[in-house]
C-alpha cells in the first residue's frame, strides 16, 4: 500500500513556516524528493504532512551578498549550483561535487541543501561546503538562527535541526581572487552511486590548505589535523606522500557494502595525494 500523506505546497515561507509549527515532528520538508521520496516509498518515513518548499520564490536565488558572500537558496537544484559561473568562478569544489552527484536528470530535481539536511555520511557537497567554511542560515515561524556546517551534522543522517525549521539556504563567505579548490571522488560506478571517499581540497590566498572527507566517519568532517600539518610544514615535494600517509592516521572509515574500511583508507590517501600535489603545482 502506498503511503498516505497531506501533500501541501504553500506559495510564500510565512505560510510554510506557519504549517510547521504545530505539525512539526508529524511533518517532512520536500525539496527535490530525491532522499525522501526513496524513504516514503520504503515506509522507512511516514509523515502525516509532507510540505513542498518549491513554490515559495525567494528560496530559488543564487548570488552575491554583502561583502562578496554568495547565497544559495534552499531551493537551488544541484544543476543550477554546477552551471553558476559565480560557484565555478569562486568555488569550483562545489561546482565540482555538484557535477559528480548521480545523474543528471537526478541533478535537475535534487537541491544543494537537500544534500546537507539528509546528512549521509557520504553527501558529495558536504566536504566542498565545509572547506569554504559555509553557514547554514535556519528559519522557524519563532526566527532565524545561523550556524557553522560543521556544527550542523549531529550523525548518521541527523543534523541539529529542530522540526519545526526549516533551512534557508547557505551563506558561502566570500574568497580571495587567486584562490584554487577542487573535489575528487572514488565511487563505484560513476552516475547512480554515493562515493566510496570524497575529498575536498582548498589553496586560499594566504597558501593554507582547507581539507574535508566524506564516507570515512558517521559525518562528512573537516580534517583539522592533516591542516595543521601542511600549513606547519615548508612546501617540498614529499610534502603530498606526508599528506596521505597522515590522512590514513586520522580517519577511522568502516567497511560496508560500497568498500572494506582498508579500501576507503587507501583511496583516502590516494585522493588526497592527488589534491595536495594539484594545489602545489597550480598554487
Ligand atoms: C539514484 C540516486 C543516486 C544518488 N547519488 C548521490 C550521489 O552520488 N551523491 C550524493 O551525495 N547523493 C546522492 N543521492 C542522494 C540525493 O540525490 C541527494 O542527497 C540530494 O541532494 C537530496 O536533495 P533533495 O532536494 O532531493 O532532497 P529531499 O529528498 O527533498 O530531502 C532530503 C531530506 O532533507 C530534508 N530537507 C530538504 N530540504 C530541506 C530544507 N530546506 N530544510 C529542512 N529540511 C530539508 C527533507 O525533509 C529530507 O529529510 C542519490 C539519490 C538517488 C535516488
């Protein structure tokens, strides 16, 4: 049997948020429905409401803010995130990601933040959102709050968000010209599959690296401790084997069916070869 739900999709936020609240916990956001829509079918969810945020215009925007931010609405789909001159421009490990998430039909339907709130510890956007240090603004029918994305993760598919908010959209601070950044992913086939590893790698315009990994811990995670050490560390050319010979120190990834926990820390290391050694030769 199919499941039975309230299908409503409200025209402005107010109206969204004032569903929200008293229905909270009984309630499911729908964006792309790429994740939920999987779930419902599964019956691994079943919401009473299930509250479309496609309607509502002022989420569909992509672009510079004050300062040289870049908002990205909740309602940006991965394709539009992948085509935006303004992320290839200032944040191509974003653009990168975006263009390695499933399909491309796939990519016209799912959202940017639909990827965070999901919370996989495998989401390809995680890492490249979290190298450019992004924040994730929240909104509720009682206001807004902003937090860091590495604070938002809280597990395996869990994040801090309360049921009755909603994510707004993300502010990614502004960057430097000059600034270089890149995604690589191992998957096991390219189109229809989360990554085995992802790696996100950022050169900002003071020549310090910005790491993050997806698919090794219960949360896509900034790897601090590979940052200490290459910003402490003069340039050399053994300075990218360092790189991944510490990477495999710091994750602790597990097997599951996508790959065995030794697998994923070789490719770890791998990947982050590659990025280190890119970043040097292009910086
Ligand atoms: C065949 C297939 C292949 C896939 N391949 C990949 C892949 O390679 N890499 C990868 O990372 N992912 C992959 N995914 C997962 C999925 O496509 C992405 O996570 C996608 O970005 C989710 O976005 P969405 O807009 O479809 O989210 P939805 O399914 O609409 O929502 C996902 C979750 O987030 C919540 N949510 C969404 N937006 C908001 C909001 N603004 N505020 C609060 N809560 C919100 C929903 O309630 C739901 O719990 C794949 C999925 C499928 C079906």
């Amino acid at each position: 049997m199919d499941s039975e739900f309230v299908y409503l999709k409200p025209p402005s936020l107010s109206d969204l948020l004032k569903h929200l609240e008293p229905w909270g916990e009984q309630s499911k956001v729908l964006a792309g429905g790429t994740d939920l829509l999987v779930l419902l079918r599964r019956h691994s969810l079943s919401p009473a409401y299930v509250v479309d945020l496609k309607g509502i215009e002022e989420l569909q925007r992509l672009e510079e803010v004050e300062g040289g931010d870049v908002f990205l609405g909740a309602g940006i789909t991965v394709n539009e995130a992948a085509h935006s001159g303004l992320v290839q421009k200032r944040y191509k490990a974003v653009a990168d990601a975006a263009n390695t998430l499933a399909s491309y039909q796939l990519r016209n339907r799912a959202t940017v933040v639909g990827n965070i709130c999901n919370a996989s510890p495998g989401a390809d956007l995680a890492g490249p959102l979290l190298v450019f240090d992004a924040k994730v603004q929240i909104v509720s029918a009682r206001g807004k709050r902003e937090v860091l994305l590495q604070d938002f993760f809280a597990g395996v598919k869990k994040t801090i968000l309360r049921p009755q908010e909603l994510v707004y959209g993300l502010i990614l601070p502004a960057v430097a010209a000059g600034e270089r950044s890149l995604y690589l992913k191992q998957a096991r086939i390219k189109g229809h599959d989360l990554g085995i590893v992802g790696v996100a790698a950022r050169l900002d315009s003071r020549k310090k690296f910005h790491l993050a990994m997806s698919s090794v811990a219960p949360t896509p995670v900034r790897l601090t401790r590979l940052e200490t050490l290459l910003n402490d560390s003069p340039w050399s050319p053994e300075l990218p084997e360092q790189a991944a010979e510490a990477v495999r120190e710091e994750i602790r990834p597990i097997s599951d069916v996508r790959a065995s926990a030794a697998y994923r820390s070789h490719m770890a290391g791998v990947l982050v070869k590659r990025a280190i050694r890119y970043l040097m030769e292009e910086g």
